[in-house]
C-alpha cells in the first residue's frame, strides 16, 4: 500500500512539473522582426530615429514606438496619448493600430506610444515607411511619417 501511494505521489509531482514548465516556456516568436528603426519627421515637433517593437499573438498584434529623438512637448500622463499606427501592407493596404497607453512623461522627455493593438494576417507583410503616427494630446494632433524604410526590413507575420 505504501509503495501504491508513493508511486502515485511521484506520478503527480512529475505531472505537475510538466505542466509547469509548460507553462513557463517561452512562447514562440511569429513575427519577424522583432525590433526595426525608423527615422520619423514630426513636423514641428521634431524628429529622428524612432525604434519599433512588434509582438503577435494569432491574429492579435501589437506595436509599441520609442523614440529619444521625438520628445513630449509637456508633462504627459500615463495613457494619455491616443495613438494610431498606420503601416502600409506590401500588395496594397494598410492596417491600423490603435491605443491609449502611453507611460507617464515629463516636457522633453523621450516619447513612448503603445503596445497598440491591430489585426494581422498570416503573411502580412508591413511597413512604416508610407504610413503614420498620429497622436492626440489634449486635442492637438502630432502626425508622424517615416524618412524611409525601416531597417532591417519589413515586419512579416506567421
């Protein structure tokens, strides 16, 4: 009877860490790349190199910009920008991400948008370079474009 209980015991401890380490792997990278660069002009609010960062979950998708050359005009709350993102899809097209998050800044500090959500395709191949960044501050609106294609190449989703 001791033996049935102890090898019962083992078995749910094996289980268990199975499972937890199932539960701690990293999951899977679907988008490629995941970081690329950007040089932005903002107009009047400046400009510069801007750093992308792209993650994807199936069909969900976010993209979060950063930028130390593009700066807040004034002390800004957390997510206190609406944002949008706009790239354009090799083929034709574009597809928008959206949000509100932003971190807390101060005036001339450097900018932070995102993660903001959007809808990809397997396949989809997107680029910032043709699209925008418009951004809502107190009911001012900043658009952003890019210079040229972003390095190292287009974001492609699985």
């Amino acid at each position: 009877m001791t033996g049935k209980r102890i090898a019962t015991g083992a078995a749910l401890a094996a289980g268990a860490l199975a499972v937890a380490g199932l539960a701690l792997a990293p999951t899977a990278v679907a988008v490629t790349p995941q970081t690329a660069t950007i040089t932005a002009d903002c107009g009047f609010f400046g400009g510069g190199e801007a750093t992308l960062t792209a993650t994807q979950n199936g069909t969900a998708a976010t993209l979060t910009l950063s930028s130390a050359a593009i700066t807040a005009p004034v002390a800004l709350g957390a997510d206190s920008i609406s944002s949008t993102l706009t790239l354009v899809k090799s083929g034709g097209g574009t597809v928008a991400f959206t949000g509100t998050k932003n971190p807390a800044m101060a005036a001339g500090a450097p900018v932070t948008v995102g993660p903001l959500a959007g809808t990809v395709a397997s396949g989809d191949s997107l680029q910032a370079y043709g699209g925008s960044l418009r951004m809502t501050v107190f009911g001012i609106t900043i658009t952003c474009t890019a210079t040229g294609p972003q390095s190292p190449g287009p974001f492609v989703f699985d």
